[in-house]
C-alpha cells in the first residue's frame, strides 16, 4: 500500500504552483521561437498576448494539480486508516488467541512472538524474537526439530503434540503444540507457527478426576466392607470370648482356630480393599479367574441385596490367567457397581449375571444385566474419558475407560455386546497364557479307540493277562501269544490293528519279533508298542509302555498306536 502511493507521487513532482511559472514560460518561449523562425519580430503585444494566455493555462493546470493532489492525499489518509485498522484488528486477534503464538524462521530463530509468551514462558516476547526456537523446550533443540519433523511428515500440518516448555525460574511446564509449516514469509522463505498451549491446569484437574473416580468407588464399597469385616469379626469377638470364659463346648485349640480364620477373612478383605485403593504397576501374576470373580461379587453382594438386585454366577473350570489380581479386580467391580447403577436409577430390571469361559485361546468374563442397556446413540461413547450419564458427582465417566485401558495392558480387550432391547453385556476378553497352551497341545491325549484286534505277546503270565483284562474292558479284540514265537504265529495267522509285545522273551527278543512283523506287513510299523520293565530299553522307542503300567497308562498307548498310524 505504501509503495503505490510514492509511485503515485513520482507521476508529480512539482507542486502545482510552479505551473504558474513554468507554462507562461513555455508559451512565449514557443512563441518567440515561431516567429524568429518565420523572420517576424517579437512585438509588445506578442508578448503581452502570450503571456497573458500562458498565465491563464498555468493558473488552471495549477489548480487542476493542486485537486489531484487533494485527492490522493485524502486516498492515502483513507488507506493508512484502514490499514492500521487491520492491522490492529489482526494483533487483537493474535492477542486474544487462547494459546502462545511464536513464529520461527527457516533457520529456527523466533520472529515473531505474541505478548501471552510472557505468562508462558515468563520473558518479554522483545526478548524472544531473534532468540532460537530450541530455548523454548525442555528437549531444546532436538524437540524443536522434532516438532518441524512431525509437521512436514504429516503434510504440513499437526495438532495437539505433547511437549514441555522452560518457563524461566520454574519447572517444566506440560503444553500441547500445534504446528503449520509457512511456505512464504516474504522473500521465498519458510519458516513454523507455534502455537503452544499450556495443559498443566487441564492434567492435574485430570489426575483429580481419577483420583475422585478412586474415592467415589472407594466411598460406595465402605457399607460392603463394614459388612464384610462385621461378621468375622463378631465370630473372632464371639470365640475368643468363649475361650475366655471357658464355656466350651470344643477344645480350646478348636476355638482360637476358628477365630483365627475369621481373622485370615478380615486380612484378605483389607488386602483387596488396599490393592484397589493403592496405585501400582501391573503385575500379573497366575490367577484363578473364577476366584477372582467370586471374591468381587461376595464383595458386593450385601450392596446388590439391598437394592433387591439378584446375582447369579455361571463358572466354567479355567486353566490359570497371567493377570494383575488386583487390577482385574477393579474392572469388575467397576463393571458389576455400573449394572447395579443402571438397574438401581432406571428401576428398570433387577438381576446380574456374571459368567466365566473360555473360546480357544481366549478367556471370557461377562457381566450382563437386564436394565435399561445402554442407548444404541451412546454406546460408541461408554468407553471415552469423562463420559457419563449420571447426575454429577456420582459419575466421572472414567470407569469404563479406566477398565478398557487396563484389558488392553494385559493384551485383551473389554467389549460391550448387548444391544438397548436385553439390558447390557460387558466381555472381558484375555489371553489364555501361552506356557498353559503349550502344556495343553503336549497333554493331548486322543479319543481313545474301540473294537481293535490286539494282540499281546509276553512271557510273564500275570503280565499279559492283566493287558488282555484292561483292552477287553474297553471293547477291544484281545489275542494272547505266550512266547515270541506264538505270537509271531498269531501275527500270521491274522494280521492284527495293534501289538503290545514284551521286549525280553527267551525264545525271540520282542525287536527280532517286531522286524520280522514289519518285514511281512510294513503297515505294522508305528504300531507295535514295545514293553519292558527296564525304563533305559525305552531310549530311542516311540510307542514304549513301561512295566508296571497303570490301566489308563494301557488305554492312552493305544490310542496313540492308533493315532500315529491314522495321521
Ligand atoms: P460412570 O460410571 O462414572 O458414568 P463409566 O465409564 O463407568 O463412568 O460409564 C460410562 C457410562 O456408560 C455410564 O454413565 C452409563 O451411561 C453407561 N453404562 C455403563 N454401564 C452401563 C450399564 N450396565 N447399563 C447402562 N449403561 C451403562
């Protein structure tokens, strides 16, 4: 704008009165010119005549310069205005802007800073400018260039990126940046707009949050544990008074026994109720989900009871879960405290149902309840930070959270399933632990099989007959060869699905026996379990039963003969 105007002002440079002047000048001279040329001599009257033109056409082509003049002034007063105007509109707007805006060169120095970088930072923001952008952050340089990194990977433009800045005199500051790259800060040159905002207030009202979440749901449990340390303590009360007076009608040991086991109780009620209080790190360690769930639901059992609410448990047998009990714990008292609520303030439904199981190698708990469900509109929300439907200061909207938070720590997830229509259902999904799986994939036993033709061949009387009493019992086909020879002769005479055949025979060695059984039929192979009541003859034996053996020790050999041949 300014440039226009003394481009403006070149066009004239004279002042319009030295058109008063310069024109009657110009005039006679032209004049005198024209007729010295023509031969005519320069007359008074000439003279007079062109002067007198001359001055009229000066005084109008002075006015008319002098208007314009007028003019542009008044132009250039007008566009100052405005100027200033906007420019004071912009620096208001920057000023009132809810964060601190730093504008950094290509090279990383500040250039511009807006005055909230005095209540941030606590430096004037004259001070600043020419300063570099490092200074600012508690990483220096390297998160500066950090920050830039992020924008320029990200297309230009990032939000909310943690940080911490170094006000002068204080500690690290928490701030959220938000960045844009500047493509042009006149001349070609790029440079980053910061824009910092300080959160420090924002995660200590947070970790209050929380905090109160802990408290709430530790106020709500106190009539559960005055409950549940009440009654052990009447019993330790009430026997230890009976020791006391020697009205008894037990032994005295059996009395303080059983006071100390009441005692045992009110321990594990105060370790529950200080693992939940405590904040810790996970650890995860074997636990008994069903146990774990029981000990919750007895937890809040005399809660449920008063507001009329049924409790039923559905177990299933589970192998050991790698959890953090006491974490777990919260979940679901989290999520049983929340079905109670639900039912409770929507008087609507009146019972819960947690159920344990299992799918493959996954672990389920569900807490389902017959309530009012959770609206279809709001049942993407449950889960966020801070959502909560009821009335304020009886929720924080972080239980649900919190629980998610701590299922995806211990590589599950927690799910909500039911629909509005049938109440709400909350899943528990974990990870059976891998050592357990592994164990089970070794444990596999096979379908035992049935209707086999067995043949049994051993020296020892008692032996075989024992066999032949356990394969009969399952359904089998037994044939009894009494040396190695006969039972090679029964292998001929009929070539049977399986043979138990002893290992030391003085007629035939049970490996000469099997080579030949092989050699006429080599099917056999895999199918022939040797025996032997000497444990180092199993070396190297794939199919090896061990003298003594138990019936089941018989019955799971076979099957896996049996097995090894089919795959
Ligand atoms: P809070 O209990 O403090 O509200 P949560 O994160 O535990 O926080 O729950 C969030 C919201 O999810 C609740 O306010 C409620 O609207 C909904 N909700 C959770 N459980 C149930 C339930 N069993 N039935 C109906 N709504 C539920």
């Amino acid at each position: 704008m300014v440039e226009t105007v003394s481009a403006r002002r070149n066009l004239y440079p004279a002042s319009p009165l030295h058109l008063v002047w310069v024109v009657p000048l110009c005039t006679l001279g032209l004049g005198a010119l024209v007729r010295t040329a023509a031969g005519e001599p320069v007359s008074l009257a000439f003279v007079l005549g062109g002067g007198g033109i001359g001055v009229l056409a000066g005084s109008t082509g002075a006015w008319i310069a002098g208007r314009i003049k007028e003019s542009l002034k008044k132009e250039l007063r007008t566009r100052s205005r405005e100027l200033k105007s906007s420019r004071d509109f912009l620096e208001k707007l920057i000023e009132s802007f809810p964060g601190v805006v730093i504008i950094v060169d290509g090279g990383g120095e500040v250039i511009y800073a807006s005055p909230a970088v005095g209540e941030l930072l606590r430096i004037d923001r004259e001070e600043l400018v020419g300063r570099s952008a490092g200074l600012i952050f508690s990483g220096g340089v390297t998160e500066f260039e950090t920050i830039v990194r992020r924008v320029e990977e990200r297309g230009g433009v990032v939000h909310d990126l943690s940080s911490e800045v170094l006000p002068a005199g204080r500690g690290a500051t928490p701030v959220e940046v938000s960045a844009r790259l500047l493509t042009d800060l006149g001349q070609g040159q790029e440079g980053t707009l910061l824009v910092l905002r300080d959160i420090s207030e924002r995660l200590l009202r947070e970790k209050r949050e929380v905090d109160g979440e802990r408290l709430r749901i530790l106020g709500e449990c106190v009539a559960g544990v005055a409950h549940e340390l009440n009654n052990p303590l009447t019993g330790v009360i009430g026997y230890l008074q009976l020791a006391g007076e020697e009205r008894l009608s037990r032994t005295l040991e059996d009395t303080l026994g059983k006071a100390g086991k009441e005692a045992s109780r009110m321990a594990q009620t105060i370790r529950t109720l200080l693992g939940f209080v405590r904040q810790r790190k996970p650890e995860r360690v074997p636990t008994d989900l069903n146990a774990l769930v029981e000990q919750v639901c007895e937890f809040l059992d005399h809660q449920l009871a008063v507001n009329d609410i049924a409790l039923t448990l559905e177990m299933t047998d589970l192998p050991r879960a790698m959890v953090d009990p006491n974490l777990l714990r919260q979940v679901m008292l989290n999520l049983v405290k929340n079905a109670q609520d639900a039912i409770r303030e929507s008087g609507v439904g009146s019972s819960i149902t947690v159920r344990t199981g299992r799918i493959g190698e996954t672990f389920l708990i569900e807490v389902i309840d017959d309530g009012p469900g959770v609206p279809t509109e709001i049942a993407d929300r449950v889960f966020e930070q801070f959502f909560t439907t009821k009335p304020s200061g009886r929720g924080t909207g972080l239980g649900l959270a919190i629980s998610r938070k701590i299922l995806e720590d211990h590589g599950g997830e927690l799910l909500l399933t039911h629909g509005e229509k049938c109440g709400a259902g909350f899943v528990l999904r974990l990870p059976v632990p891998e050592e357990e799986l592994i164990a089970e994939r070794e444990a596999a036993v096979p379908p035992r099989p049935v209707g086999l033709d067995i043949l049994v061949i051993d020296d020892e009387k008692g032996v075989r007959e024992y066999l032949a009493l356990v394969l009969e019992s399952e359904g089998h086909c037994v044939r009894i060869g009494a040396n190695g020879r006969q039972g090679l002769d029964l292998f001929e005479e009929r070539v049977p699905d399986l043979v138990f055949l002893d290992m030391k025979m003085p007629d035939l060695p049970g490996c000469t026996c099997r080579e030949r059984m092989i050699a006429s039929r080599p099917s056999m192979a895999g199918r022939i379990v040797m025996m032997s009541g000497d444990r180092i003859a199993e070396n190297g034996e794939e199919l090896f039963l061990g003298k003594p053996m138990s019936p089941d020790e018989i019955l799971d050999q076979a099957a896996r003969a049996m097995l090894v041949h089919v795959t």
